[in-house]
C-alpha cells in the first residue's frame, strides 16, 4: 500500500513538472503598435509615461525607401513618416487606450506635418499590424468625430503597417537624454499648446 501511495506521488509530481512549460507558454505576450504623430521623441516622451508599455522605439515607416537615414528622412522624399513603434503588454493596457493617448498627442487636422515641423515626413498617421488594430483605430475615430463634433476634418490615415526602420541611437530616449534640448524643442515649437487648443487639459497618466 504504502510503495502505491509513493507512486502516486511521483506520478502526480511527474505531472506537474510536466504541465510547468505548458503553463508558461500560457503566460502574457507582448503586442506591437506604431503611431506617427510629428516629432518622434515627443511622442516617445508621451507614450513611454503610459503604464503597460514595455518599449519604445523611434524610428520611420511609411515610405518606399528601404532602410532610410534620418537624414534622408528628413528632407521629405522618402516618403517615410517619423513614428514610434510601441511594444506593450495587453494584458496591462489595451491598444483602444493606446489610441486614446495617441489622439490626446496629436493635431488630427494637420495632414502636412505637425505642430512647428513641416511636410509629410511629420505627417500623422495610425499604422495597423492586424486586422483587428485596423478595425479598432477606425472605430476610434469615428468616436472621435461623433463625440467632439469638430468643425474641422480628421485627416489622419489608418494604414496597414509596413516595414519599419529604426531611427540612430541619438533618437532613442533623446527626452532622457538631453532634456534641455528636449524640453527647448518641445515648448518653442508650441505642441502643448496646441494640444490644449484642441483637447483641453491633458489627462494625468
């Protein structure tokens, strides 16, 4: 009896350590969004405050240039955009309230830049990687439009997302980074400014 009761446990011990990599193949996988909303260190600075996010990363999407520079980028003939791909946890924040922060930091009725930066490489834009990010972003919108009633149109795109490239070291975390400059940049170019025009007082994150 007892050598059948010490079998049992081993075989129920065997079966739990068994079941343990199943159970971590269960455990909560990250998600990828990117959003293109004018200058991306601004727009990584606002993300970045946003609970849930893992990473952020600054970079270009959009264009017909494989793998372009910021300097290429910038003179507007890639016809890339300057995004933020943004890595996050569903299971902390949803992608409807990473659309909610994107439209709290961005001007929806700029279509040629945004903010002090000019031409459609500043462009905003909304990239879905699924059908369903497609299908939310669109939504949002149209939320948008109806709840705020605005008197001017919402010019900003929902795309499939396309190949991203990664903006240089320099860009990444450049709010941390160099923060006088940072900071320099953000208040002379008026964007929260212009963001309380539009929305009002910005919600506390």
């Amino acid at each position: 009896m007892n050598r059948l009761l010490s079998a049992g446990l081993i075989v129920c011990a065997a079966g739990l350590w068994l079941l343990g990599p199943s159970h971590a193949a269960d455990q909560p996988k990250t998600a990828v969004a990117t959003f293109a909303a004018g200058c991306f260190w601004c727009t990584e600075s606002d993300f970045d405050k946003v609970d849930g996010v893992v990473s952020t990363v600054s970079g270009f999407m959009g264009g017909h240039v494989k793998a372009p520079t910021y300097r290429q980028v910038v003179r507007g003939r890639t016809g890339h955009t300057e995004v933020l791909q943004v890595t996050y946890d569903p299971n902390k924040v949803s992608y409807e309230k990473l659309l909610r922060v994107y439209w709290r930091n961005v001007d929806p009725f700029d279509k040629d830049g945004q903010f002090c930066d000019r031409g459609s490489q500043y462009r905003p834009e909304i990239f879905a990687h699924t059908p369903e990010q497609e299908t939310l972003a669109k939504a949002s919108k149209a939320a948008i439009i109806s709840k705020y009633k605005f008197s001017q149109k919402i010019v900003v795109p929902v795309t499939k997302a396309s190949a991203f490239t990664a903006a240089a070291e320099y860009h990444q975390n450049f709010y941390k980074k160099n923060p006088f400059h940072y900071w320099r940049y953000r208040i002379g170019c008026r964007r929260d400014a212009r963001l309380k025009q539009i929305w009002g007082e910005k919600p506390k994150s």
